[in-house]
C-alpha cells in the first residue's frame, strides 16, 4: 500500500448533514428550524485532547469527493478508453478526516 498526502483547497462551502437532536419549537417552521440550529449539522471530532470539539469532514465525506471529482475530469489512464473513475473507486482508501480550526460555536455561516 502506498500513502500519499495532499493538500486541499476549497472552492465552495461544505453541507454537513449530521442529525439534529434539538425538537423543533411549536409553530416553527423548517426554514426557522434550519436557521436557527444549522451549527448542529456539523460533525464535531470527539475524543480526548483539546481539538475534541473542533468540527471534522468525515474519512467517507472525503472518499466521496475524490470519487466525485475523479468520474467528473475524465482524465485517461493511457489504456484505451478508461479513465480514473473504477481506480479512484476500488484503488483509494481515505484513513483519517481532516480536522477543522472551528466549533460549533465559532464556525461562520454564509
């Protein structure tokens, strides 16, 4: 097995779509609900250590993305027709998430 490291840059904001746990408020509607507890949405690291609380992109958020954006370039492995999609998807393993500087508390919005 070969491991390699990369560096990401984002072009765009990341959804996360962990549960909420928190009840909606009589009469509020989903819209109301969503404001007001979208910080819920994100994944938060857990664990010991002082970046327990800091929010995570999940090993299989990752995984998901390289596998996306593979079947997307259409870039050719120099065998014929065959492009990196089925390597990306059988081929690439995504062993640690990446941990974000910012909580719940701090994250910003749009």
């Amino acid at each position: 097995m070969t491991n390699y490291k990369v560096h990401l840059k984002s072009t765009g904001p990341i959804a996360f779509g962990a549960f909420i746990n928190t009840p909606k408020k009589r009469g509020e509607n989903d819209h109301e609900f969503e404001k007001a507890q979208w910080r819920e949405r994100c994944n938060v690291k857990g664990g010991d250590g002082p970046d327990k609380d800091n929010i995570i992109i999940q090993p299989f958020a990752l995984k998901n993305m390289l596998d996306s954006a593979a079947a997307r370039l259409l870039m050719r492995t120099g065998k014929g027709q065959k492009t990196f999609k089925a390597i990306f998807e059988t081929g690439v393993r995504v062993m640690k998430g990446i941990v974000l500087p910012f909580t719940r508390e701090t994250v910003k919005g749009e």
